[in-house]
C-alpha cells in the first residue's frame, strides 16, 4: 500500500499512519528502532530496498528524508522575488496554509517490509530543518538509528538528524572519494559511528581470529593481504592486522578482483592462509593440515546493515583500527 501526501505536515502524516494502523489491527509498539535515512533519488528506491530486508530481523520505522531539489531553483528565484517585494526577507512566504513546502509518502504492507517506511520530501527552508520534520515521527521509546548510503555528511554527529541517533552508519565505500570521505570521518569520529567498510569485514576476522586461537601459538612474523587496489575494506582490514599482530602488512593488489581474496600469516612453522578462489567460498590452510574449504559469500549490504541494527552500541574494536591502525599503515 503506498499513499502520497502532497503540500501535507508532520501531524497530518502521523495521523494518517495512525488511522493505517487501526485499520489493521496493528500498533508501531512492535517496532525495535527508527531508522533514518538520508538519500537523493538516485540512491532512494535502493536504500529502501535494502531497510526492507534489515526489517524482516528488526521491525522497524523507516524515515527517508530526500530534499525536493527539483524545487529548488523554482524557490531560490522566488525567494529574490519575495526580497524585493518585502522589507523582512527572513519571512518565508511559502510557509503558509496553501504551501506546507512537504511532500510526504507512507508505504505499508508488502511495499514497507517488517513496518512502515515514510518518505519525506521538504523543499524550501525545510531542506535544513529535518530535525523539526523527523520528531514528530519517532516511534516513542525506541533508538534512533542514522544511515546515510552514499555520502555522509563530514561530522555526522553534528548533523542535525545524525544528533538525533544512537547509533550512526555510514558507508564510505559507496562515497564519491571513499578515501577522502574516510578521512573526513576520522577526524569527527564519536564512538556511535561505524561504517559498513569495516562490516564488510565481520566474516574475514572472525575466521582468521579463529585460526590463530588453534595450537601452536607461534608469533606471527610476516603478513600478506591481497585484493583489488583502492578498496577500502581491504585498508582497514590492514590496518587490523597491523595493530593486533604488531607487524607491517603487504598489499599484493589483484586485477579484476571485487573484495579480499586473501590472507597469508607467516609463522615459524610455514604459513597460515585465508584464501577466497571463489565468490562463494573460501579455503583455510593450516600448517600441517589438508586445507579445508568452507562457505564465505560475499557480504551484501542488506548483510553489513542487518548487522548493525544487531548491535547498535560502540564497537571497540573499530574505535582502534579507525583511530590507531589506520595511522600505522598509512605511515
């Protein structure tokens, strides 16, 4: 079920979500989170997409705030227009009971997954007050998650909607410049920040981290890490290892490939490798030992943000690699 709200506000749309409800038989008690997305269009119907699989483990509130950039050309020339025809051009003229400057969609049912999805679409000065917009909507008593899919703003605890949340995931990979846009996050990183690079990883360190628990526990004198070049991922996975091993890592870059390919842990008794040949699967190789193939597909989005949703408090162990690793493989 999709219902448009055009030229609506706030409290006509929680109204209408009220009465989705009852209609129902249902009530947004059942919600674990609200999730805010920040998106244009072009990003929109994706980010959607991907909430909408997170939600089948998490139900959840989705808000998605897409300024009307169409409008606003139409509201820059007006707005000269409104300058020259009044002595007080902080009066916005468009604020009024004919021009809410917000259009809205609600998504219920099977075109909203495991909740409701509502998309915001304000025009004009609402553009910079999502804050006032988003409030109003919150399920009560329930975290506030951010997300922003593409590109982040550079502080995103100082962004207005980002202030709001418990938990902000950002995923600079899919950035215009991901390394810029990591370097920006580093330098305003609070401990609720996270960024799905660093998800990406989740598999790759639980499996290399398991096999250096096995015997014999030998230092680990050389470390080889291989994949495409300019993957972000990949850099932060380096700078783990560097910061936990306390040795420097080599990057052997691989042509055409899509993600990390492997690991290669050099130890007194021969090496220990994570090697992925294939999309799907991966193979461990242990001294000693026939090497054992296991199932490791690549993570998807839907994978990374699931799992954020799963665990919306500070992750520690990003907070060193982001903070301390990630200058040791830089220098």
């Amino acid at each position: 079920m999709i219902i448009d709200l055009p030229n609506t506000r706030t409290r006509e749309i929680a109204h209408k979500i009220e009465q989705l409800h009852e209609e129902r038989g249902e009530s947004a008690t059942g919600r674990v989170l609200t999730l805010l997305i920040s998106a244009d269009d072009s990003e929109l119907e994706h980010a959607l997409e991907v909430a909408n699989a997170a939600s089948r483990e998490h139900p959840c509130r989705v808000i998605a705030i897409v300024p009307d950039t169409d409008y606003e050309a139409d509201t820059a020339e007006a707005g000269v227009k409104a300058m020259e025809k009044t002595d007080n051009p902080a009066i916005d003229l468009t604020d009024g009971p004919a021009e809410s400057n917000l259009n809205a969609q609600v998504r219920f049912g099977a075109d909203a997954g495991a909740g409701e999805i509502i998309i915001l679409r304000p025009r004009g000065g609402l553009i910079n007050h999502p804050d006032t917009l988003v409030i109003p909507l919150l399920v009560p008593d329930v975290p506030v998650v951010a997300w922003w899919p593409t590109n982040p703003p550079s502080n995103p605890s100082k962004d207005l909607m980002g202030a709001m949340a418990r938990s902000r995931i950002t995923d600079a990979l899919r950035s215009n410049n991901p390394e810029a846009t990591i370097e920006r996050l580093r330098r305003n990183w609070t401990p609720e920040d996270i960024d799905l690079s660093w998800t990406r990883l989740t598999v790759w360190r639980a499996m290399l981290a398991s096999m250096l628990d096995q015997p014999p526990h030998l230092p680990i004198t050389a470390v080889k890490v291989t994949g495409p070049d300019e993957f972000l991922p990949m850099d932060l996975l380096c700078a783990w290892l560097r910061l936990k091993l306390g040795v420097n890592v080599d990057v052997e870059y691989v042509n055409d490939a899509e993600a990390v390919t492997g690991v290669y842990l050099t130890r007194a008794d021969g090496v220990v490798s994570l090697e992925r040949p294939h999309e799907d699967q991966a193979l461990i190789s242990m001294p000693g030992q026939t090497p054992q193939a296991i199932s490791v597909p690549v993570r998807t989005i839907e994978d990374c943000l699931t799992e954020e949703l799963r665990r919306i408090d500070p992750d520690e162990v990003y907070a060193e690699v982001i903070n301390e690793g990630w200058d040791l493989i830089r220098h």
